[in-house]
C-alpha cells in the first residue's frame, strides 16, 4: 500500500497506551497496537513517551544505543507491519545520565530526536537523571515534513517556531504528562497553541492516565491521557479520553498550504 490516500491524505494512528516496568511487555504492547493500526489503515503510529520504561522506575541500567535490542525489536515490529513507529526510549547519556529518546523508525525514515526541555517542575527533577539534547530534528514522509518534540518541549513556542523554520508541517510530540489539576486541560491547549503558533498538524501522544487504572499513584510524571491532534488552525481534529485508546487522523499536505496562505504568520512573523 502507498504511504499517502489517492486523495493526497496520510492516515496516522496515535497509540495512547500505558507503558510499565518491564521492557519485553512494552515491545508486546507496541506489537498489539502496530496490529491495530496497521489494520486501520494507518502508515504511521505515534507512541508516547517512555515507551520502554515508564518513568518512576530506574532508567541508567536499561538505556541503550540506537543498534540495541530494544531500539532493533522496534525496527522488526515497524518492517512486519509496513509502517513508521515514532516511540520514546532512552539511550546513554554522559556521567551517569541517560538521555530522552524518541525513535522514528520504518518505511525508508530512521532518526532520533533527544528532549531538549528536561521537566524540572511540579517537584520532579527530570535532570538529575536525564540528559539534555540540543539538536532540531525533521524528516519526510509521505510527501509531509515532520519535526520531533517530547513532552515538556510543548511549553516553548520556539522550540516549535524552529520546527516550522526547517520546514515541519506536522509536529509530533510523544508524552508522559504530570498529573495534577489542570494539567489534563493544559495539555491540550498547549497542543493547539503550538499548532496555531507554527500552521502546523500536532499529534500530542501521552501515555494513557495509569492513575485512573491503578496503576500509579502519580508521584512520577506517567500520564494524563487526553492525546490530541490539533489542526494547523488549532481546531481539533481528534482526541482521546483518560484510559488506553487508539485514534486515527488523516492529514494532508493540502490542509497546510491551505492554512498557511489564510494565516500567513509564519511569512508575516518578525524576529526580536
């Protein structure tokens, strides 16, 4: 199957799931959801954050580089089901660190992304663990530009004005959003203020709300559910709930252009 519709649209999936201790029974989870959205039509799925460990747990002893198992299973899982997994995991930082990686893996596209904006907030300390990257990172697919972002990142603007000066159309942020009040809501208002800010698609992919289930009790930064894919106008185009749930969008290239010729910040923007 051609990645993009004859329509010129691409079918993405967004795998809100909840990730746990254990590395294989995550590779499992990611394998049921490929299933999923493979069978939905999808050519691209988005994981959340921490995909291969949750957070709350200790990190250093299973980061490894891009060439390790975890990272291969991934690369295995994407070719069997002929799609582009976008997922987080660690891999080796300096001085006892790790750093926060988001793998994008399959169809021809193989790139990493290390978070740039470490969580020290709310009482979490994601530094003391964690590694910062420091490098914008994009690829093409299916006729689209892609730029990568984690989590806290979505808090600054120019994180993602970036993204959109080096040619993304679609930002996808994979996510393990802190509890707490409010904080369901800022999630998604900070996915469509971004996306209002650049003209472009953000898929905001978080790890389904683990309180909500019993399975945390939210003293680290697990997830909050309410994924969201947000429009190039910062309507939005789908979104989730609390709990484990797989949504599908289609974008288009068209949809951008469309955006961008009415709303022409990008081209009308000024640098201070």
């Amino acid at each position: 199957m051609e990645p993009t519709a004859a329509d010129g649209t691409l079918r993405v999936a967004v795998a809100q799931v909840t990730s746990g201790r254990e590395l294989d029974e995550n590779l499992e989870l990611l394998r049921r959801s490929c299933d999923e959205a493979a069978a939905g039509g999808a050519r691209l799925v988005v994981f959340p954050e921490a995909m291969m460990r949750s957070f709350g747990h200790r990190l250093v002893d299973i980061a490894e580089p891009l060439d390790g198992p975890w990272a291969r299973a991934v690369r295995q899982i994407a070719a069997d089901h002929g799609l582009l997994v976008v997922a987080g995991m660690f891999t080796p930082g300096s001085r006892g660190r790790v750093r926060n990686t988001v793998l994008a893996t399959g169809q021809g596209v193989e790139v990493a992304y290390d978070k740039i904006h470490l969580f020290d907030a709310f009482g979490f300390a994601e530094s003391d663990t964690v590694e910062p990257g420091s490098q914008v990172v994009t690829f093409s697919f299916a006729g689209l530009t892609f730029g990568l972002a984690t989590c806290y990142d979505i808090r600054f603007p120019g994180l993602f004005s970036a993204l959109a000066a080096a040619g993304a159309q679609v930002i996808l942020v994979p996510a393990s959003w802190g509890s707490g009040e409010g904080k369901a809501e800022a999630f998604g208002l900070l996915a469509r203020a971004r996306a209002m800010d650049t003209t472009t698609y953000v898929v905001a992919c978080d790890q389904a709300d683990p309180v909500a289930q019993g399975l945390s009790d939210g003293s680290a930064p697990t997830g909050v559910g309410h994924s969201v894919v947000a429009n190039p106008d910062g309507s939005v185009l789908v979104s989730a709930g609390a709990g484990p749930q797989l949504l599908f969008a289609d974008l288009s290239a068209e949809t951008v252009s469309a955006v961008r010729r009415t709303l022409p910040v990008l081209a009308n923007a000024h640098q201070f």
